[in-house]
C-alpha cells in the first residue's frame, strides 16, 4: 500500500515540477524577451483565443479526473481489510494510546504485531478526537469518541516504526506518539506468550457480562427477555421500527449504551442504560464476547 | 518613470478636514479604507510575531523555549489574527473598499454609514479576541474542533469565538455592500464586461462574505451553547456527534479559502494587464472563473474530512469536486501568462510581485491536487505538507498580491511615490524568504512530521532548521516596505494622476483623488484595459 500511495506521490511531484517550470519558464522568457524599451510603448492588442481557453481547460480537467480516479483506487483499497485480519483494539485517550490484545495484552504506546499478517485497528476515544497516524505504513484515520473507526495495514519489514497522533488534542498533543513494533511471526509468539496473566479479551468480557447480569435477559435459549446474542454479529437484524441495521461494534455499542434507540422487533424497550456503568475497555471486552458467541465456540454458554 | 512636474491638488481627501473626529467618523470609502489599513496591519504584525516565536521553537526539537500550551496557544492565536483579522479583511477591506467606487466611477459604496459601521464592528469584535489573548490565551487552533473545544479546553474560547462572530457581521456588511455597489452604481456606459477583473472577483467574493460567513456564526452559537449550557450538541457522550461541528466549520471555512484568494486574483489581473499596457487574454474567461471558484467552493468542504471517519463514497464525491475547482484556477494562471505575451512589460515592483504570486500560487495549486488525490491526503493530511500548502495559497498568494496591490496604489491612495530600489529589493527578499520557509514544509509533511506538534523527533530538524531560517528573512522582508512606505508618505515625489501609464478609472482622477472622487462623472465608452496606441498622461 505504501508504494501505491508513493508512486501517486511521485507522478504527482513530476507533473508539479514540469507545470511550475511551464509557467515559471514563460513568465520569465516573456517578462525578459517582451521589457518595455520605451516608455511610452503598449503591449500587442490580443483580447484572447477560444481554443486556447477551450485547451487548458479541457487539458487540465483531462489530468485532474486521471489523477482522480489513480487517487479513488488507492482509497477504496485502503479502505478495504481483507477478510482475515489480526484485530485490535484502539482507545485513545489524553494523551496516550491504549491498545487491547484479543488473547488479553495491553500495551500503552507500543503496539507489537507480526511481519506479513494485515493488522485492523479498531479505534475509540474516550475524551477529544485524537489520530493514529504510522507516517511508514502511509495510514491515518481519526480516532472519535462515540464512534468505531477502522484502520488496517500489513507490515511487511520487521523494525520500529513512527505513531504519531495527527489531530490535535490538547495540551500534551505532540507527546501523545508511540511506536508500532513489528516483529517476525517467532519473535511475535514468543512475545505473546510472554507475560500475560489476563485471559482474553472475550473472556474479559464474558466475566464483565455475567457481573453487569445482562445474562439474565440475554440468554442463549431465546426464553430470555431480551434477544439471543448467539451467532448475532455480522447478522442483519429488522427493528421495531422497519428499519434494518447490520449487528456491528457500533450498533452493540449503541444498544448497551442507548437501548431505546434500536429496539429489535419482538422485544419490549424494557433494557436499561448502561451509560457511566461501562467504560471504554469495558464496552470492547463486551463487543469481543459478543463476537465469540458462535455455536462451536467454548465461550458460548 | 517619476512625474516630472506632478502637482499635489489642492483639494483631495486626505486634506479634506483634520483631527480624530474627521477619520472615526468619515463616511468616505478611501477614508474607511485607510482606517482598515491600520487595523490589518496591526493584526498582520501581531499574527507575525506569534509566528516568530512558533519558528523559534521549532528550530530545536525539543520543546525548549516556551512549555506546550503556551506553544499550543501561539499558532491558534497565529491563526486567528492572519486567518479572521487579517486575510479575509486585508484585501477587500482595504483596496477594494478604496477602489470599488473610484473604478466603476462612482462617488463612494453605496452605503457609506454601513461602510464605517463594518469598521466598527471589526474593531469590536477584534477586541474581544484581543481580550482572550492578553487574559491567557486560546488553546483551540484556529479550527476550534469539538469536543475539544466544548468539553476540554480550559482556555478563553467564548471571548475569542465571540470575536470571530462579531467580526463576521463587518465581513457580511461589506459584502452587501459590494454588491449593491457594483450592481446599482455603475457610472454610466460601464456594462458588466467593461468592469475591471479586480471588481468582477470582489463581486465574487462579496457572495461568498453574504452566503458562507452566517454559517460559521452559526456554527460558533452551536458551540457557545455546549460549552456554556452543556447542550451537547457535539458531545456524544449525549448522543451529539462532535464530527457534525468539522461540517459546519469547513462548510465555511473552506470558501472562506477563496475570500481569500478570489480578491488576490483580482488584484493580479490588474497588475499584469497595467505593467503589460495589455488587455488580459480571456477576459470574460477569467471573470467567470471566479464566479466558478466563487460556486463550487461551497462543494468541496469534506475534503479537510477525508480522515475523519467519513464515508467512501462521500470522500470519492467531495474528492472529484475539489478536482474541478483547481480548473478555474488554472485556466487564471494560464490567461494571465498569455496576458503576458508580446506585452510591454514593465518591471517595476508590483509586477514583480505579480510574477512572484503566479510562480507560488501555482505550486500551491498543483499540492493542492495531492490533497485532493484521497488516497495520497490520507497520508500527508494534518501533516507539514498541509502547513505548507495552505501558505503557500495564503501567504505566497495572497500576501503577495496585496503587497503588490499595496505598492501600485499607494501612488493614488498617498499621492506619492515610494522607493523603487528599496521596494525591489525587499520584494525579492520576501520571494526568497518565502520560499526557504515554506518549501521545507513540503519535505517535512511527506517525511511525516505531524502539524501542531511543540517537539518533534530529531529526524526533522535539518529541514525545521532551514524553514525557521527563511521565516527570519521573510520577517525582515515585510518589516522592510513599513519603512520605506512610511516615509514616502513625507518626503516621496509627487506621483501625479498616472505613475504607471496605465488605464483604469482610478488612474483618470488625482492623486489622491478628491472627497468625491471626480471632479464629474465618467462616462466609459471603452473596454477594460483597452490601450490607447500610445500612453498619454503618466508623465504628468
């Protein structure tokens, strides 16, 4: 993705180059070859030229829609994960990055991930906007409180590599960097290995689950009040109201945090808030166990 | 080519009545004008101090001379005194508030009580903004980004931002008044296509002043409301969405690019057509141009949002619009290049910084498209690239051609000549010093170096270094004309009617002209530019 992005870059600083000096050139031979050599003298009556307007109007947008189009196709690739993605989580938070392993690690400032594998940031914030921004991996993406936004790279060279947060929060903004470590797949194991007395993330969550009592209405047996979460992410689920929304990380979020917003039909708009029970980590930990719920997974209850 | 036996007229405005209460209470143009003049100044000179201390900063990587907020608070304050006291104002407000009337030949704006009024309003509302400097400062960024700014910042925002909405009310007035003036005022005989270019983009900007700028007031009472009565209008913890205030915001500010640049546009077209003794090639092309930029500005705002979690499709929308405002751009360029050809071309200091504005707005231009690219914006956005892009529209462009503008009408608006040699120079001091500033930038953006950052990894000081060593000569560049400006106005030769041999209502009146601008009305019967076969009247 970084060489897509660069030779964009490099197309672009040649057509820069050779259009400054089209202009600069002329302007220069013009303002030297056509000098006033007497003081009275006037320039040559031209009032314009139809297809010289019609030229470099028609040339330009011909090479801007080009670039356009070069431009559009590096941005829905970018856009795009491939389907199996290592997946973590991202809270950003004056001024530091938190980041949150599936198999239960936390980082602060430092993220460790393997050489060859796409990685997907999903990302949050629990105060202002904040960026993730690996100027080597050529990726950004805002990080919004109230919001999941995505971000994926495949790191292909093992080393140490810039984070920088790009959208300015505060006081301690230009402190609110890190680095992304990548690692070789061996050196990535035995790291992972290394350390963690937490389970994992879903675990986490199930734990969290079971504190919060959502089981005693989210049952896997559909005798429960509230809807079966077995087998639910990714599904498309109808509401109360006709419309149709997609289970995501954002509508689990909402549906915890604002249960009357999407009500699914055939459910009472009986579930309570859990706005200021559940923090940022905790909300991931439940979107995690969420998605473990599938009929041959050992999470599932 | 001095007046040789140029005569001050015995009456012209500025000795038409003496004393404080003849300049705060003037209800002429030129008089408003001036009084626009100190205040930009002020502001320019202010915003460029904050900037000295910025670059000073960054000359080391660590965060050595001031502590992080106080850095913070220096490029938000850098950009709100260039970006709503200075930029936006500067050349309308001063040139086209002196040359509106005088070149469609009429005896001031339509409404010369509303006229002082917009004066006032500005100095009002730049007071409060004043007020949330000196009383400690503002944190925000020019941008003021929520939530940010509703529920974190812990500097003066209301002070500030009820500057800029008040300050706004002056933009909106002389707006309308503009476009009063140009529709209804028009001497008679000078039809639309007989208007000078600098009045067809001032036309176009007045559009953008009345149509984009009750947004941002808008937008600035949404964010008064949350942060004072926690209304939460961009605060999801509420159900706010703090990404809706970055719509508002640009859904403004980025027109408010071309109040910017459309008025720098015209003061080019005047430049080059005068120091060519040359119609401008494509006229009418160029006139609708700006009308062009002047529309489509208001449909490229998501673009500063490629970033911001919005979606594909929209950021592929707003990327092919922000595409097709670069071709009115470069269709200007390409006009004013050809205007060139077979002219007779003087080099005398405004076309210098004619020529100077050509060169950078182009390479601002050009970057502009790697901003447009979406999958290249992703990397180099909030980066230095954009840093330097943006000055290179607003300081390489902008400021120049209002320096320009400046030095060829300072024979009118002052009735005399400033230094030549000085003034060529200092442009060419300001050229190179731009340039050293600014160029780096591109460098440092595209290696990663983010914007608004107090330290940075050493990585990036060649290139930081060399930039802070521009910004120290283009600062001695601009304190340069102050000093030979100011004193032409004492001991400067007499310019006469017509220094620069040049058409244009305004050079067919004294210098300076009188109160009323003509001793009678005009009645044009010519096209703009349209060049006698020899120069009559520039040797006084």
């Amino acid at each position: 993705m970084a060489a897509r992005v660069d030779s964009l870059y490099f197309f672009l600083i040649g057509l820069t180059v050779f259009f400054s000096l089209l202009i600069a050139g002329l302007i220069v031979t013009y303002a030297v070859r056509f000098r006033r050599r007497t003081p009275d003298s006037i320039g040559a009556v031209i009032h314009g030229g139809l297809m010289l307007e019609v030229t470099w109007s028609v040339i330009p947008f011909l090479i801007t829609m080009g670039i356009f189009f070069w431009g559009a196709s590096v941005f829905v690739a970018m856009s795009r994960p491939p389907d199996q993605t290592l997946n973590v989580y991202v809270v950003g938070k004056q001024w530091m990055w938190k980041f949150q392993h599936l198999d239960g690690q936390r980082e602060i400032n430092e993220l460790h991930v393997p050489v060859g594998r796409a990685v997907k940031l999903i990302m949050t914030s629990e105060d202002v906007i904040h960026d993730v921004y690996v100027p080597a991996f050529r990726v950004k993406a805002d990080v919004i409180p109230g919001r999941y936004t995505h971000l994926w790279f495949e790191p292909t060279k093992p080393g140490t590599y810039h984070l920088f947060c790009a959208e300015y929060c505060g006081t301690r903004h230009s402190g609110m960097i890190g680095q992304i470590v990548v690692m070789e797949p061996n050196d990535y194991q035995s790291w992972l290995s290394g350390g963690t007395e937490e389970g994992s993330l879903a675990s986490a969550g199930q734990k969290l689950f079971a504190d919060l009592a959502c089981n005693t209405c989210h049952r896997p047996d559909a005798q429960g009040r509230g809807p079966v979460l077995q087998n639910l992410f990714g599904k498309t689920v109808e509401l109360a109201s006709g419309e149709r929304v997609v289970v995501d990380e954002a509508y689990i979020r909402e549906s915890i945090l604002n249960p009357m917003a999407k009500v699914t039909l055939g459910f009472q708009p009986i579930m309570p808030t859990f706005q200021g029970l559940v923090n940022e980590e905790g909300l991931l930990e439940l979107i995690e166990y969420v998605k473990s719920l599938k009929q041959d997974n050992p999470n599932a209850q | 080519m001095p007046s040789r036996t140029a005569l001050l007229p015995p009456h012209h405005y500025l000795n038409d009545g003496y004393g404080i209460t003849s300049w705060l209470l003037t209800r002429d143009h030129k008089r408003i004008a001036l009084l626009y003049l100190a205040g930009v100044t002020f502001f320019f000179f202010v915003g460029g101090a904050f900037a000295v201390l910025i670059r000073l900063e960054l000359a080391t990587p660590a965060g050595d001379l001031v502590n992080d907020e106080t850095y913070n608070k220096l490029f938000t304050m850098h950009g709100v005194m260039m970006v709503f006291f200075f930029l936006i104002p500067a050349i309308p407000s001063v040139l086209g508030n002196f040359l509106i009337p005088i070149m469609i030949g009429a005896k001031d704006l339509a409404f010369p009580k509303l006229n002082l009024a917009s004066w006032y309003i500005y100095v009002i509302g730049s007071l409060f903004t004043l007020y949330a400097i000196v009383s400690g400062g503002l944190d925000t960024g020019w941008t003021f980004y929520t939530p940010f700014s509703t529920i974190a910042s812990t500097s003066n925002v209301i002070p500030a931002a009820l500057g800029i909405f008040i300050t706004g009310f002056s933009s909106i007035l002389t707006g309308l008044n503009f476009i009063v003036t140009i529709h209804r005022m028009r001497a008679p005989g000078l039809t639309w296509f007989r208007l000078p270019l600098f009045i067809w983009s001032h036309y176009a900007t007045s559009l953008i002043m009345v149509l984009g700028t009750p947004v941002i007031a808008i937008t600035i009472i949404m964010v008064a409301a949350d942060r004072l009565f926690h209304f939460g209008i961009f605060d999801p913890a509420v159900g706010g969405d703090p990404v809706l205030f970055q719509h508002l915001f640009w859904f403004y500010s980025h027109p408010a690019v071309y109040i910017m640049i459309l008025p720098a546009m015209g003061v080019i077209s005047e430049l080059v057509a005068a120091f060519c003794r040359k119609q401008v090639f494509g006229y009418t092309f160029v006139a609708f141009a700006s009308l062009g930029i002047a529309v489509l500005g208001f449909l490229v705002w998501g673009h500063h949002m490629f970033v911001a979690g919005q979606s594909v499709y929209a950021a592929l929308v707003f990327s092919i619009l922000s595409f097709l405002v670069a071709i009115p751009s470069a269709v200007k360029v390409f006009n004013w290049t050809a205007t060139m050809y077979k002219g007779s071309i003087a080099w005398e200091t405004p076309m210098l910084y004619a020529i100077g504005f050509i060169g950078l707005f182009t390479i601002g231009g050009l970057t502009g498209l790697f901003l447009a690219a979406v999958g290249l914006d992703v990397h180099v956005t909030d980066t230095y690239f954009i840093v330097a892009h943006f000055h290179y529209i607003m300081v390489g462009g902008t400021i120049m051609a209002y320096l320009g503008g400046l030095h060829y009408w300072w024979p009118k608006i002052s009735g005399r000549l400033y230094n030549e040699r000085m003034a060529k120079v200092s442009a060419v001091i300001i050229f190179i010093g731009f340039n050293l500033t600014f160029f780096p930038q591109f460098l440092l953006g595209y290696l990663g170096m983010p914007r608004r950052y107090h330290a940075y990894p050493p990585e990036f000081q060649v290139l930081n270094v060399l930039s802070s060593a521009g910004a120290s000569i283009l600062g001695v560049g601009y304190l340069i004309p102050m000093v030979y400006l100011m004193w032409s106005l004492r001991y400067g030769k007499l310019a006469g009617s017509n220094p620069w041999g040049a058409v244009g209502l305004e050079w067919n009146t004294t210098s300076p002209p009188p109160t009323a601008n003509f001793a009678e009305t005009p009645i044009v019967t010519w096209a703009a530019y349209e060049y006698p076969t020899t120069v009559e009247g520039h040797v006084a």
